[in-house]
C-alpha cells in the first residue's frame, strides 16, 4: 500500500487530497512525507483502525438498542453459521 500511496502522489494527487482518503492513506501519506517513521506509522495506524471500529462497535450497539434486528456474533465460525441459517433454515452439517 506504501508503493500505491507513492504512485498516485507521482500522478499528481497532492498530501493534503490524501487526508480525505481515509485513516491508511493519511497516515501512509505522512510516512511518505517524512513526517514518522515507519514504524510510528504502523502504531498510529494500529490505534486509529481500533479506535474506529470501537466507535464503529459502539455506534451498532446504540442503534440496536433502538432497533433490535441486529445479531452480534464473536467469531468468524459463529457468523458462518448465522449465514447459514439464514440462506437454508437449518444448522450447517
């Protein structure tokens, strides 16, 4: 993702546009500017994904309160069987 940030900068797309790309964008952006480095690049990336999705998370949970259709599931194999038993009816064998 680092070379297609550095690509499409070479293609004229200016550090400031990458802002309104999103959170790897911005922070590959920085990078490459010179701004971290790589590895503060990496932290700040890891905390801005975990953040958003606790946000994400949180948001999901006050919107079920109100609109109780939501299913939360904890793993991957939990959401499969979901999948399942909505397409079939009927537990995966």
């Amino acid at each position: 993702m680092v070379e297609e940030v550095q690509t499409l900068h070479e293609h004229g797309i200016s550090w400031e546009r990458f802002e309104s790309f999103g959170l790897e964008y911005r922070r590959i952006a920085e990078f490459l500017e010179g701004k971290h480095s790589f590895e503060e690049m990496k932290m700040r990336l890891t905390f801005d994904i975990l953040h958003y999705a606790k946000r994400q998370r949180t948001w999901l949970q006050r919107w079920h309160r109100r609109h109780p259709i939501l299913h939360f599931v904890e793993t991957t194999e939990a959401a499969i069987e979901e999948v399942h038993l909505f397409l079939h009816g009927a537990p995966k064998k």
